[in-house]
C-alpha cells in the first residue's frame, strides 16, 4: 500500500535506496572500479557506501556543497559543477570505468528533470564498465543497461537497480 504521508514516504524512498545499494555493492563484489555517486546532498549514501565498500574510491559529483564537512570527499574525489559540465571529461580525470553508479540527483519533479535524466543517462555510458552496478530513484533508459527484477514489496519500492552489459558495436 502507498503510504499517504510524508514521513512514510520518506521512509519508504530511504529504505528503497539502502536496500538497493546494498544489493548493487553485491552484485559488483568481483568487479573492479572505483564507485561514482552523482548527488551528494547531506552526504547520506556517500557515508552509507563509504562505509560499506571499504577500500574503493568514491568519486562524486555535485554542484555545491551543502553537507557537513565530515561528510565531503577528500581533494581529487569531489567533481564540483554542474554534470553537465563535469561527466563529458570524467573519465581521463577518473582514470577508469567504475563498478557501480548511484544516482541521486533529480527532484520530486520527474518532468522537470527529464531533460537532465536523459542526458545524463547516455553521457555516463563510457563512466561504467561491463559487468558494473547502476542504481537510480527513476528509470534510466540506456541501451546498455539490463534492469534487474527486484523483490515484490515496499523495501525496493520506485527505484531501479541496472547491471551494464557489453559494449555495442557501432
Ligand atoms: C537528492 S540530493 C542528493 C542526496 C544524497 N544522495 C544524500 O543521500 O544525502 C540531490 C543533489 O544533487 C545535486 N544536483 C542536482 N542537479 C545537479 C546537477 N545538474 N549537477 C550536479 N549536481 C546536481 C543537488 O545539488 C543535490 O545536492
């Protein structure tokens, strides 16, 4: 049942995107690569995954910074701008592709934020390797990207998780 108030909601949306990350960061157990997480905001999933994934880097990309200090990435892993701006020449400043991808960028505005959404989905195809992660709070329509069925109920509820598949021949 979808719940009617706001901090069910939110709950719900929360748990989802834990219960998600903890499956993409199993699905790529044996798959090398750094982790990007697009969305820093208060620095939530990043702390989630830094703890969690002990000895990757975590590079992210934000246009400002509005979370506590403890919770800002160290120099060099911080692509500060618009990613717009700062995904195109991400992979030469990254040095290689990345075993899984979280996407948190977007608002409650999903029309909104199609242009952005769409964009960015193809512009980070050379970001993630074959074999790699991807988790989003919305679909993400690369042609890559195999959607992976996620269990029936509330814990996984509105988001998506995406196993990257091989590279297309042109
Ligand atoms: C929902 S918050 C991220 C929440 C975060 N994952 C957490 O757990 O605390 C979305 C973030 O995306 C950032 N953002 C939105 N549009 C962006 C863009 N075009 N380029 C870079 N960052 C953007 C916002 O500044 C905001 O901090």
């Amino acid at each position: 049942m979808t719940p009617t108030n706001r901090l069910e909601q939110m709950i719900r949306r929360l748990t989802a995107q834990r219960n998600c990350l903890v499956l993409a960061a199993e699905m790529v157990v044996d798959v090398p690569g750094p982790v990007l997480e697009f969305g820093l905001g208060k620095g939530r999933t990043y702390d989630f995954m830094r703890a969690r994934l002990p000895g990757r880097d975590i590079y992210v990309f934000e246009r400002e910074i509005h979370c506590r200090p403890e919770y800002v990435p160290a120099d060099g892993y911080l692509l500060l701008g618009d990613v717009r701006d700062t995904v195109p020449a991400a992979l030469a400043r990254i040095g290689e592709p990345a075993a899984l991808a979280h996407f948190d960028i977007g608002t409650h505005d999903f029309a909104a934020d199609a242009p952005l959404t769409d964009w960015l989905t193809l512009a980070v195809t050379p970001l993630i390797r074959t074999g790699g992660a991807v988790v989003s709070d919305r679909p993400m329509a690369n042609p890559r990207w195999v959607e992976v069925s996620l269990p029936p109920d509330n814990g996984y509820s509105n988001h998506f998780v995406y196993r990257v598949g091989p590279e297309r021949p042109e």
